[in-house]
C-alpha cells in the first residue's frame, strides 16, 4: 500500500457559517473561507488548529451528496482524508481490501480542483482519497 497521510477530518453541519464561528472560538483559525462546490451541492471551509485540519461541509440542497448523511449524523464528523504520493496504487489496494468506491475520482474544487474519491468499508466507514 503507498503510505496513507491524514490531510484533513471531514465534519457535517448544518450552518456551515455559525458552526465556522464555533469552531473560531474553539481557537480553530480559517485556511480557506467558504466555498461552494456546485458538483456535490455542498459548501466547503477548511480550518486548523494544532496541526489538525478540519473541513466542514454543509449541503446547501435537498439533493446534494451529504444528504441523506446529514439525516443520519446530524453535526459529526463523518469521514478521514488521507493524500498519498500515488493515488491510482492506493486506490487500487483499497478497493482489493474491501473498500466500495461510493464515487468516481472527481476534481474537488476546494481542494484547488485535485481529484478526491470516497469510499467506504464495512469495518473503517467512510473516508476520502485525494490526488496529490
Ligand atoms: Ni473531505
């Protein structure tokens, strides 16, 4: 497996704006403001704090990707990011250890438009794959 680095905590919420305060007064600093992600239907913020990056992620429609998740989490975090120097081996890997690709590499544009991918296993959940 191409070593795994942790690049951020995926974080559902409901007001991306109030919760990006709460989390300021958490002592938590913005590393990019807001941004809407128009392929998902979500908006996106980025923010850290002792080495940790968070990226909250709000759905601004009925029918965007986090949906059905929001339904279920409520305000949680819901998935781990990892980088990896090569992606297409360490996808390729995980899906061989029963890792279920819930999406397609797909440029995330709040991530300087690199290619994420989600996927999800029955003993781990959910976590997120970005192209370096
Ligand atoms: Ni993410």
């Amino acid at each position: 497996m191409s070593p795994l680095t942790v690049h951020h905590i995926g974080y559902l919420v409901k007001k991306i704006e109030k919760a990006k305060d709460a989390f300021l007064s958490l002592g938590f600093q913005v590393e990019q403001d807001t941004l809407r992600d128009e392929t998902r239907k979500v908006d996106i913020c980025f923010l850290c704090k002792d080495g940790y990056r968070i990226e909250l992620v709000s759905p601004y429609a009925e029918d965007s990707v986090v949906s059905g998740l929001m339904k279920r989490y409520k305000n949680s975090p819901y998935h781990i990011c990892y980088e990896t120097v090569d992606f297409d081996a360490a996808f390729a890997d995980l899906t061989a250890n029963g890792y279920i690709a819930i999406d397609t590499p797909t440029p995330a544009p709040a991530l300087g438009g690199r290619d994420v991918v989600f996927l999800s296993s029955a003993v781990a959940g959910m976590i997120e794959l970005i192209r370096p």
